[in-house]
C-alpha cells in the first residue's frame, strides 16, 4: 500500500518525467513575476488599459495557453509514438511543425502577458525578457545533444522551423518535402 508522501512523490516525479526542464522555467517564470510584483511598490512603469481591453486581452492569453496545453499534450503523443514506441525518429509534425520547442513557446506566449495586462505596468516586461533568455538558453543545450543526435536532417529541420517563436508557419512541411527532394536525388 503506497502512502501519501509517496504517492506525491510518485506524482511529482512523473511531472518531472513529462515537463523536463520545462517545469523549472515556468518556476523560474512565477518566481520572476513574484519579484517584479514586491519590486513594484519602488518601481513603476504604469500603462493604461481600458478594462474591456483587459477583458478582451485576457481572453487571447487563454485561448494561447488552452492552445498551448493541447499543443503540448500532441507533444507528449509524438514523443510516446516516435521515442517511446523504440523509434530514433525526429518528430517534425504536429506543433513540431511550427516551432522546434513547444513547451517552451507555449510559456512564453502566454504566461507574461497575463502580468503586463492586470498589472498594467511594463515593468512586468522584465521577466519575460529574462525568461525568453533563459529558454533561448535550455534551447542551445538541448540542441546540441539533438545534432549529435540526428546530425544533417536536424541541422536542416533548423532552417525551416523557428526555435521559441512560431513565425515562419508550417516550416515542418517544408522542411518534409524539402528533405523528401534530397533523399530521392541521393
């Protein structure tokens, strides 16, 4: 019979197990945002926001962070199918297809805005900054293992696909047929 300190710390160490270092940026994250807040009574820079641009603000961030769970969740399918499932295989689909580091995209888009609209200061810009920073850093290093991991196609996969921010689209697709070009001229 599993007590309960064992049970949380069975719990605690599957989401440790599905978050990786992912855990410890959004830690990172909230520990930030606690001390913009207790900097806040020194320092200001205040914004305006009407309330129904709050409202409607807020709104956007949720619908990112609900997108971003469930981006997330597509994730964690693609790892058990391709890593899990004994395949050494690169997941370039799904949220893959648009930015190489979706837990880490997620957090960025959606957790410090939050701050910046309730707070209404733009001093809370402070760390999602730093934690843009940080995540840019965790990003070089698990980079590094996945080159020596999947060599070429990686390094190619990179050309095609953003690392944090989803800007270039669906660059998956591209770096698929791209790749398909290659291995049939080989």
């Amino acid at each position: 019979m599993v007590k309960g300190k064992d049970k949380f710390q069975t719990f605690l160490t599957g989401i440790k197990q599905i978050l990786g270092v992912g855990i410890y940026l959004l830690l990172i994250g909230i520990l930030l945002e606690i001390l913009m807040m207790a900097v806040h009574k020194y320092v200001s820079l205040p914004i305006s926001i009407p309330f129904s641009w709050q409202i409607i603000s807020t709104g956007i961030c949720v619908v990112l962070c609900f997108s971003g769970i469930i981006w997330f969740n597509k994730t964690l399918d693609l790892a058990e199918i391709y890593l899990a499932g004994g395949e050494n295989k690169l997941m370039t689909s799904g949220p893959f297809n648009y930015v190489r580091h979706p837990l880490y995209a997620t957090l960025i888009l959606t957790l410090p805005p939050l701050f910046i609209i309730w707070w209404q200061d733009l001093l809370f810009i402070v760390p999602w900054i730093l934690i843009f920073l940080i995540a840019k850093y965790l990003v070089k290093t698990e980079e590094a293992c996945l080159v020596r991991m999947f060599g070429e196609v990686y390094q190619q996969y990179r050309e095609f696909v953003p690392d944090l921010i989803p800007y270039k689209g669906p660059g998956g697709e591209k770096f698929r047929e791209n790749y398909e070009n290659a291995s049939q001229t080989r």
